[in-house]
C-alpha cells in the first residue's frame, strides 16, 4: 500500500494520524523483522 501526496503541501493533522494507523497496522510485527 502506497500514499502518495504532494511535497508542496503539508499534511493535516487527521491526515497523518491516518497515515500513522496505516503504517502501525500494516507494518511487520518486531519479530518478524529479523
């Protein structure tokens, strides 16, 4: 999954707190990494 947004443009505080959930949802679990 991908988010994609210009660079010119900040991010607005729901925005991020979004993105955050997405990136802490998809992410791999710590175990996983190694």
């Amino acid at each position: 999954m991908h988010a994609i947004w210009p660079v010119t443009r900040s991010l607005t505080p729901k925005v991020r707190v979004v993105v955050d959930a997405l990136i802490e949802h998809f992410s791999s679990p710590p175990w996983d990494a190694a």
